[in-house]
C-alpha cells in the first residue's frame, strides 16, 4: 500500500477503513506535561516532535445576545486556598428568578469541582430558563487549526453542551454523578425534561454549525454513561433516545462523531451503535480501572465502529520502559487489525511520562503495518 499522509491516515481511520499504517495520537496534551516533560512547547510543536499523527482539539467561539447576558450575571470569586494550598474560587451567578453558586479548586495538573452548580430541580428551572444559548458561531478557530495541521492529521471539536458531550453527561456535570443517578430512579420524569432541555440547547447551537465547522470529528457521551457508573438499562432510558436525536443533527451538520466512554463499556457496544456514533472511545483497559477487552470489542462491534485508544498509558509512559510501550502498542494493534478502524492513543490524559517512551509508543505504530 503506498505511503499516505497523516491526514489520510487519520481520515482512513474514522471511515473504518485500513490505512497504510497504524495512526496514533495522545487524548490531547495537557498543560502540566508539556511544562514538565517538554519544555513548554504547545500541542503543535509536541505533535511535530514525536512525528505523531496530529488530533488538535478546537472549539468554535459562540456569539451570544446582550439581552439574554444581562440575565446571566456570572462573576469568579477567589476565596483563598484550601488545607493543601491549592486555589478555590466560587462561581456566582445572578438570574431574575434568584442566585446559583458553584465552587472550585486547582492544582498544578487540572482543577475539580466542590460545589456543583445545580442542588435541586428548581435550581436547574433557573438555569434551564436563563443559561445563554449562543445566536452566532464564529469558526475561524477551527479553520485556523485546519490550516496549521494541514496533512498532518484531523481536527476534532466538541458539541455545545453545558458539561461534556451529550445530555446525560452534561447533566452530572451540573449536579454531580450520584445525585443524578438517585434524581433519576426517584423522578424519571423530572429528569427526562432536564434531559430533553440540554438537547434543545444543543440543537440550537449545532444548527449554527451548518456545513462550515471545517472539524473532522466531534467527541460526545462522557464517562457518567460507562457501564462502570450506569447499567445498559439506565443508559437505554436516559442516554440513548438523547445521543440519536444529537447525532442526527451532527451528521447533518457533516461531521462524524466518536461517542466517549472512559471507564466500562464492555456492556454498551451496542447501544452506542445504536446511538448513531461512527466511533467509539477511549478503550479503557482493565489496568486502568476501564474493562475493555479490544479484542473483543473489535470481533463484536468492529465492523460498525472505529476505536480510538486501549494504550495504557499508566503503564506504557508514566512507570513505563521504551520496551514496554512498544509492548502495548503491538498488542492493542493485534486486537484490532482485522476487524475496526483503530487509532491508537492512550486511554485518557497523561500528565508524567519520560519523553522517549512517547517516541516508542510512536515508532512502534509505524511497524504496525496493514
């Protein structure tokens, strides 16, 4: 097979096909790695180095009307350190129908959430009824990176949505995982018209998005619908009727879609087939408290899903040898060879890791060959 691009590479990929070789790509760089082990580099110069296919995460910039901001007063608020010397602010928002509140903390690595925004059903009517919903998109941001990336590789974007990805997720994102859980079993109803009002926010972004995103791929679900939080019955009722009506909107919008569970998703492959995604991630394996079993995953749903991820990068680049990762990288391109479209990447952010097992992990892809 003759040698393709990056970009060829990738798109072969998501199309479910067999490219010339196995692509690889990391689940985005994070900051502290880049400072750390890097030098301070951004994700371009760090894709450049490794010679990795490039996957550059961009989101368009929404418009919004003055009129619906004036009703959405959101001001940060420091409120000192916590016992370990980390920084805590509060999130403080003025609506017309009263105040919601949300508090915060950070360290070097990422930051965490304290105090969900939303405590009670009449909480979310004040956010369902005020929360700006955008009225104008602005994509030169994805253009840009489309550019910058060129025949390196993809770019992929991110739907509207108040927490990540699809209604559910977005959901728990507002009030917390367990909390949704129980206000599910206990108010279906309530809960499947909280569900119902994040779409429609959704879908009056996404109709913005027309045929210009210049995105590749877009990332819904999140890690609140794994088999290792919900159960496939659960996810039937409250994930499934919400993720097909936004995956239609997507795919008119002429993007394909990569539905992300990181955690269990042994038990849902199917349903995500169901959903309408064309891919799914991040393949979490067992060593990292995930319970796919690629091999599997690629016999069963392969043929109807691309994958992106099942490295375990806990493993292959934090306490990892160059040997090792080349290791795991060999084996997941086994698992998957003869039945998906297979992106290998680490099952979820990474933030240590010796620079020369990336390069393994790197080179190893480049043997992989179809």
């Amino acid at each position: 097979m003759p040698t393709m691009t990056s970009r060829e590479r990738m798109l072969t990929a998501i199309s479910n096909g067999r490219p010339d070789r196995l692509p690889c790509q990391v689940h985005n760089w994070m900051g502290y790695y880049l400072k750390t082990y890097l030098d301070g580099c951004d994700v371009y110069q760090a894709y450049e180095r490794f010679g990795m296919d490039f996957a550059v995460y961009v989101s368009p910039i929404y418009r919004y009307d003055e009129r619906d901001l004036a009703n959405w007063q959101m001001r940060r608020i420091n409120l000192g350190t916590d016992a370990s010397g980390n920084p805590t602010w509060m999130i403080h928002i003025e609506t017309p129908m009263g105040a919601l509140q949300s508090r915060h903390a950070a360290n070097t690595m990422t930051e965490w959430t304290l105090e969900h925004l939303i405590k009670t059903p009449h909480d979310f009517e004040i956010w369902d009824t005020y929360y700006p919903v955008p009225t104008g998109a602005d994509f030169t941001p994805i253009r840009e990176a489309h550019e910058r990336v060129g025949d390196r590789g993809i770019v992929r974007t991110f739907p509207f949505s108040p927490g990540q990805g699809s209604p559910w997720q977005s959901f728990c994102t507002l009030m917390g995982t367990e909390e949704s859980i129980y206000l599910a079993m206990d108010e279906p109803e309530f809960m499947h018209a909280a569900l119902q009002a994040i779409l429609e926010k959704t879908l009056c972004a996404t109709a913005l998005w027309g045929n210009v995103t210049a995105a590749d791929l877009v990332e819904t679900g999140g890690g609140a619908g794994s088999n290792t939080v919900i159960s496939p019955d659960f996810f039937r009722q409250f994930c499934l009727p919400y993720d097909q009506v936004q995956h239609a909107a997507l795919h008119e919008a002429g993007v394909k879609i990569v539905y992300h569970l990181c955690g269990g998703l042994m038990q849902m492959l199917d349903l995500v087939v169901e959903n309408g995604a064309d891919g799914l991630e991040t393949m979490t394996p067992p060593s990292m408290g995930g319970d796919c079993d690629l091999r599997e995953a690629s016999r069963r749903v392969g043929d109807r899903l691309f994958f992106v991820g099942g490295f375990d990068q806990n493993a292959g680049f934090e306490h990892g040898t160059p040997a090792e990762a080349r290791r795991l990288v060999m084996e997941c391109f086994e698992a998957t060879k003869d039945h998906a479209g297979y992106i290998v990447s680490p099952s979820d952010h990474f933030f240590a890791g010796a620079p020369e097992n990336l390069q393994a992990f790197v080179d190893a892809a480049r043997e992989c060959v179809y």
